[in-house]
C-alpha cells in the first residue's frame, strides 16, 4: 500500500481506475478498506467511470499513528486531504466523506474551495453545525481496559467497531477529542459547490439531513430508509443517490 508524508504523517492511500477524480473520506475508527472498499464503493465508482482516491486518516488504518488531540483538529485533517491531491497531481476532485469525513470534507470545501468540485455529506445533517461530531464519553471508551469496562451504549459500539477493525486506541481517544470543531451557519451558507447530505432515517448521530441542507446554497437532502448510522455505509440506496447526483452536477 503507498503512503505520503503529510506535514510529517505517513498516509496510507490508494488511487484506482480512471476518469473524472473521487476522493473517498472515512469516518471514526474505520478505514478506506472498511469504509469503502469492503461495502464495495470502490468498485461502484470504478465501473462508473470515476478515478477513486481513499486514504487511511491520521491514527486510523495503516496511516502513522498520532496521539496527541491537538494534532486531530479538522482544519489539519481537510489539510491532509488537500495533501494527497497534490500527491497525486488532482486539481479537483469530487468529495465524498461519511460522519466524521464529512466533517472533514465540509472543512475541505470551505477553507479550499477550488479543489471541492462536489461534495457528498454522508452520515452526517445538522451536527455539523448543531454539534461538535461524536460524544467524549467514546474517547472514555477507547481509554477502557476492555469492552466490558464500557457502560456507555454507542461509547460500546464504537469500542467494539474498533477492536474487530484492530485500530490505535489511544490514537482514536485523541482524534475524538481534538477533532472537535463545527462551522457556523454563516461558514455553511459559504459552501457554494453542490452538495449532496445522505442521512439514514434510523441515524441518531448525524442529525437531520434536511436541516443542513435547507442552510446550503446548493444543498439536497437524501434520506437512507431505515437504516441506522453505520449500516447506512453501504445501503444501495446512498450509492446509486451519489451516482445520480455526480451526473447531474455541473
């Protein structure tokens, strides 16, 4: 798997197929393979025609690990996003980013507007300017001897999600506590590309899709039926909403 430095972090990533560039970024505790290989969105843009770069974030996957919060803030995540174009000689690319990446890609399309040709807001409404993203008590949970130390329900989810996906604890512990910044409706109402936001019906940490979008100058909402945070990932619903939405946008 290639890596690049990224302001001194090794990132794993990949680039895959050819056409019009896609730039996949992961939520907490997953990765490019769990988040977008294994629900086989890789695949679907690949034989869509789209060229698909995805890279593990800092103290995720096979990326350098980083323990220290401030290193986490989402400023310098959208940085590192913005990095790998660059690697990879990609003017702009269309952006698709889930819970926490989509956090990262609303940063990416508003302190780097030239290089978001679209953005996809995927696992994540309102929170993002009604919420700082996930709850401490997961950066507590991560700290846990083990899962049966943990009380708190999603704080046990996303410990559990993290050790089957063999992730840095204490990497993740910093990057739930120094990533924890929002945007103001006013810095929302300055996100001018096209944006798609696909929430699942049964998701309780995003927020309402439709809430965010109403805020956004070109902003759509899509709802993913019945389905809850993680599962939404790879509902066939969300993807062929993101094919129908990259045809269309100009």
């Amino acid at each position: 798997m290639p890596h690049f430095n990224s302001d001194g972090v090794e990132l794993a990533y990949f680039d895959e197929g050819q056409g019009d560039p896609v730039l996949l970024i992961h939520g907490f505790a997953s990765s490019k393979d769990v988040n977008w290989v294994g629900p086989s969105w890789t695949r679907t843009l690949i034989e869509a025609g789209y060229r698909v770069i995805a890279f593990d974030h800092r103290g995720h996957g096979e990326s350098g690990k980083v323990h220290e919060p401030e290193r986490f803030h989402t400023t310098e995540m959208a940085a590192d996003a913005v990095r790998l174009l660059d690697h990879v000689g990609v003017e702009r690319a269309d952006v698709i980013g889930y819970s926490m990446g989509a956090r990262v890609g609303a940063f990416m399309a508003l302190l780097y507007p030239a290089r978001v040709r679209s953005l996809v807001l995927g696992g994540l409404g309102i929170h993002l300017v009604d919420g700082v993203g996930l709850p401490q008590t997961i950066a507590d949970a991560m700290d846990a001897p083990s899962l049966e130390d943990v009380t708190d329900p999603m704080g046990r989810m996303f410990r559990t999600f993290a050790d089957n996906n063999r992730q840095d604890l204490k990497s993740l512990a910093a990057c739930i506590r120094g990533s924890r910044q929002e945007l103001s409706r006013e810095e929302v109402a300055r996100i001018y590309q096209p944006v798609l936001v696909a929430v699942g019906t049964r998701d309780k940490v995003a927020g309402d899709a439709h809430a965010l979008a109403a805020l956004l100058p070109d902003g759509e909402a899509l709802d993913i039926p019945n389905r809850d945070h993680n599962p939404a990932v790879g509902d066939k619903v969300f993807k062929q909403g993101v094919l129908d939405f990259l045809l269309r946008r100009p």
